[in-house]
C-alpha cells in the first residue's frame, strides 16, 4: 500500500526536496509559466529553505527536454577550480587532499548561471516573478527543518568562534534555533533584490534581464564582494588551521556555463540520458548496459537474485568511475569504448553466481587504469565539533543512515517540457558565510584529486568531478517520459537506478517505484574528503525477506540493515499516456513533495 497518492494532473508537475519549493514551482504554473520557470523558482526556494544542503553559490547540472525541438541539453551549472587552484599550491601548504571545509575547496559558482541561462532560453516569467518566492521566505522566514538545526546545534562553536558571519544569520543570541523555528536571512533577500534591480535597469525584455542576472553576479558585486573575502579572509577548515581562498574575481568574470548534449543510451526500449562524466552520470547507463543482459523481471524483485545482480553490476561500473571518469574538456575520457557493446558483453561476463571482493576496474580500449591511494583516516581533533570540518559532507557525521545528502528538483508541463536538476554545495556547514551575501561558497573542489595523471586530477580551470547526477528519459519513438534524481552523494546513481528498474523491469508506478524498499553497495569509495572507502557491505533498508538475507549471505554478500525508509529522496516528474502529467515524490525524510496541476 502506498503512503502517498499517484498524482496525475493535465497541466503542470513538480516535485522536489522540500514541500515549499514544490509549492512555490507549482505557483508559476497559475502565472503562465511553464516547466522551466517552474523549476528554477523552487531551486531557487531551495536555495533559501534547505541552506544545510545548498545554497546561490551552490552547482546544478540542470537537464531539459524542450518539447518545441524535441531535444535534451545539459546546462552545466559546476564551476571550475580558479587559477590559481594547482597541485603544487596545496602541496606548498602541506596538503595531499583537498579540505572539505573551509575556503581553499571553493569553485566558481554554476547555478546561478546555468539557472538563468536556462530561463533565458526556455521560461517565459520575468526574473523578478521567478525569484519572488525565494526572497519571500528569505526575508519573512521559513522554519527551519530539523537536520538543519541539528547541524547548527553541533557546530555553534564554530559559528560563535570562527565563522561569525554565519552564526549572526543562523544562530539566536548565540545560540542554535529549535527544529521548526522561524528563521530569515534578510543579507540573502537583499542580494536576490539587488540582483533583480539591476537586471530590471538593464531593459524591458526578458532575455535581456536574466543576462543582466548573469553579468551581475559574475561581474558585478557579487563577484566583488566574494573577490574581497577570499583575498581577505582567512577561516578556519578541515586542516584544524586557517586558510586563505584561491577563488577570485576574475575567476568568475572568465565563467559561464555551457549548454552540452547528453550522454545517452537505451535501456528496454527507452532513451535513457544523463550528464556527461565531468558527473558520476554515465556510470548510470554503465549499469543499464550491464544489466540489460539479464532477465530481471524474470526475477524475484528483492529477491536475492535480484539484489545481487545489480550490485555486481554496480560494482563494475563505479570501479570504471573512479579509473576514467573526469572533466572531459580536459581530458581523454574514453566514454564510447566504456559505453561500447563490446566491452560491456566483456563486463557482464565477470559478474557470477558469487560476490566480487571489490571493485574491478576495466582496461577500455587497452587502457590501463590506475586508481589514486585513499588517504588514511584523519586522526580525531579537539575541539569535537572540529571532526565535523574534517568531513567534507553536510551532515551530521555518524548521526544517521544517510550521511550524504542535496536536493533535487523535477518538473514537467503539458506541452511536453521536462527539468531535472541536483542542485548541492555552498552549505553552511563547511564554507563561512561571505559578509554580505548571507550564502556561503561551495567546497565541491574537495573531489579532485592531488595526484598527477588521473583523469580527476585538480587543475585550473577544470571541473572537479561532481557526484551530481539528475535523469531524462525518453521513450524509443522520442516522447518524453521522465525526468527524476535524488540527494545521496556517491549512491545517487545507485538509488535512482533501483527506482528506475522497479518502473521498467518490475512495472511499478512511479509512486510505488519511489516508495519500495532501496539498497546499494558499500564498495564504492566517498568522493568526499576524507574518501573513505565504506565497509564492503550490502546496504538496505530494514524488513528484507529472511529468505532473501540467507541467500545473499549464501553468496558472499556482508549485510548491513539500516532504518526502513532511509535511504534516498527520489523526486520525479514526467508524462503518461493521454497527455497528462504526474509526479512522485519519496517519503523518506519526511520533507519531499509533489504537485501537480
């Protein structure tokens, strides 16, 4: 029995993280908006209402299916390293990793850009109508969600000591706010009203305005006032010292977001169309193409067949992930060799009857891989709140089943428009707040790495591989299907793939696919500092069949039960037969929502 409804409506969906950015989304819907406005309102409410998660200076690969050309895009909205982001400078600092706090960590800012690029070309809002819920709920304030005041209750030291700028926005007198409480951010409202100023003064057409936006942020005074910080500024991070930021202004004046063609691949008869590997995103369609030479509907779903297969599969695919998978405006990522029916008929072949020890990555094209040494457990640091910094994820470390967590925002609209988007980074947990702005930088830089030669080594200019990995789907004739994502840091494209497969292979709708019991594997390695690698286990949700248990143990598997409903917010939109739209929202975490119209 399903918790929540399958929602089907005849003019508009969305669904996202939070119930007020969904609302917000749907409310451009009943000023004439489409798909597109309505995503980027609630990205932008987002912004404002999940601030433990995201933030403006946040990265989004935001993906579209314009139904006027019958195309998918990807606006890339992840920002590169600044210049002067090299591996000998953190050398020279005495470093072997990227900190996951602090300032040393912080790219150019993308989703701004690529949310207002994309508005500039697909919605028909102005920016003011798009951006007016955001500044509401910035300036009037939002209640604070309960995660959110339990990672503000742990870090008020740090707030009170340190990062000043934050805990003036976030903390009560000095203290940390109840889960639930009303909190504004009246500097983040200002810097939406400016931005909506200037782009006004800049003239009456609408296109002209979301380039204003643009110019504004990266080259106006946004731009100055993170240029004055991070030349400035030193804060304390991960290290347990106090660094200085590479990020400057002219870092953001030579960026703007591109818009790039997906990588796509079919799956059963769909067109199934991801990020490119600058993202996790292929490593998605690297487990469809695995998995499509096995019968799984033929199979017990969550049996423990099933379970196994996809872990295999997964397994193989992330070991490709973490050997080849990188920037591709700067490196050779051989991605049709790895997505080739040829190597994968070779892939497949290694998956048996008994659990693979580890990850295995492949040789594609004769290619050797290499995979950096992970970097030794931190040792413990005092004050306690300081192990928080060491740990580049915005949670509370070792608190939850789910260490690792963003946001997602899908929307579809009757003409047949489709947005996905996993909006993260920029949280308040491991960057200060830029005086001023009310939003703090991103630390996304914390997955490159300091080792020369591998396809994600750290350079200037180039994009840090991201674990950001939203969906479109299309059926084979070319209509447009779904469009889904979910937080989760690295098991993102293992959570969606589960959704996915219960949807296609097992028939679920997509309510009941979102709802049904999820697992991954605990082989892959974090792409958050400090990359540990997790305990080689099975991870899923409480209430496996006993059956199912034995019989994974029966075949090598180690098993971990974590609480019922834990894993993964998977939101989705998209389109069914007559012409209407639906949404599906996950009930986990007690936040996620969906509407339709």
């Amino acid at each position: 029995m399903l918790s929540r409804p399958d929602l089907h409506g005849t003019y508009g969906a969305v669904s996202s993280t939070h119930w007020l950015a969904s609302a917000a989304g749907a409310a451009m819907f009943d000023r004439g908006g489409n798909a597109f406005d309505a995503a980027a309102a609630a990205a932008f409410v987002i912004q404002v209402v999940e601030p433990h998660v995201n933030g403006p200076a946040a990265e989004a690969p935001i993906m579209v299916h314009d139904a006027s050309s019958g195309e998918v895009s990807v606006y890339a909205g992840q920002g590169p390293m600044p210049r002067r982001a090299t591996i000998d400078a953190f050398r020279r600092l005495g470093l072997r990793y990227v900190p996951g706090s602090g300032l040393l960590a912080a790219c150019v800012p993308g989703a701004f850009g690529a949310w207002m690029t994309m508005l500039q070309h697909h919605g028909r809002l102005r920016l003011a109508e798009v951006l007016e819920p955001a500044i509401g709920y910035a300036e009037r304030g939002f209640p604070l969600l309960p995660k959110a005041a339990e990672i503000i209750g742990v870090l008020a030291p740090l707030f009170r000591e340190e990062w000043t700028e934050t805990g003036r926005i976030y903390l009560d007198r000095g203290a940390a706010p109840r889960a639930g409480a009303l909190v504004r951010n009246p500097d983040l409202a200002a810097t939406f009203s400016r931005i909506v100023q200037e782009a006004t003064a800049a003239g009456r057409g609408r296109e002209t305005q979301f380039e204003a936006a643009v110019d504004t942020f990266y080259e106006g005074f946004v731009a100055e006032a993170i240029d004055a910080f991070t030349s400035s500024a030193e804060a304390l991070d991960a290290t347990g010292k106090r660094h200085r930021g590479l990020l400057r202004g002219d870092d953001l004046a030579a960026w703007r977001p591109t818009i790039e063609a997906p990588v796509t691949a079919g799956y059963r008869g769909h067109i199934v169309h991801k990020p490119g590997p600058w993202t996790q995103g292929p490593v998605f369609l690297q487990q469809l193409a695995l998995l499509e030479g096995f019968d799984l509907a033929a199979l017990r779903h969550l049996g423990p067949e099933h379970i196994h297969t996809v872990v295999e599969a997964a397994k193989l695919a992330f070991g490709d992930r973490e050997a080849w998978y990188g920037d591709p405006d700067h490196v050779d990522v051989p991605l049709s060799d790895l997505l080739s029916a040829g190597y994968t008929r070779e892939r497949r072949a290694l998956i048996g009857d008994h659990a693979a020890a580890g990850l295995r990555p492949g040789s594609p094209g004769g290619r050797t891989p290499w995979l950096p040494p992970l970097p030794d457990e931190p040792s413990p640091l005092e004050p306690a709140w300081l192990n928080q910094l060491a740990h580049g994820i915005p949670a509370v470390v070792g608190r939850t089943s789910q260490n690792r967590d963003t946001t997602c925002v899908s929307a579809s609209d009757r003409d047949g428009n489709m947005v996905v988007a996993t909006q993260s980074g920029g949280w308040f947990s491991s960057s200060p707040i830029v005086p001023g702005l009310g939003f703090a930088l991103g630390t996304r830089g914390q997955m490159a790495w300091l080792a020369e030669g591998h396809p994600n080594s750290l350079a200037p200019g180039k994009r840090p591989r991201t674990t950001l990995s939203p969906t479109i789907v299309r059926a084979g004739s070319g209509e447009p299907l779904l469009a889904f994502g979910t937080p989760g840091g690295d098991q993102q494209d293992q959570w969606t793939l589960n959704f996915f497969v219960n949807h296609v292979d097992f028939g679920m709708t997509p309510q009941a696919a979102v709802e049904a019991m999820t697992f991954h594997t605990g082989h892959v390695p974090s792409s958050f500092t400090p990359r540990q690698t997790p305990p080689p286990v099975v991870v899923v949700e409480e209430g496996l069949p006993s059956e199912t248990v034995e019989g994974l143990r029966r075949r090598g598997h180690e098993l971990r039960q974590v609480a019922a409903h834990s894993l993964g917010k998977v939101c989705a939109t998209g389109h069914s037969e007559g012409g209407q739209v639906f949404a599906a929202a996950s009930p986990r975490g007690e936040q996620a929502y969906a509407i339709v119209r």
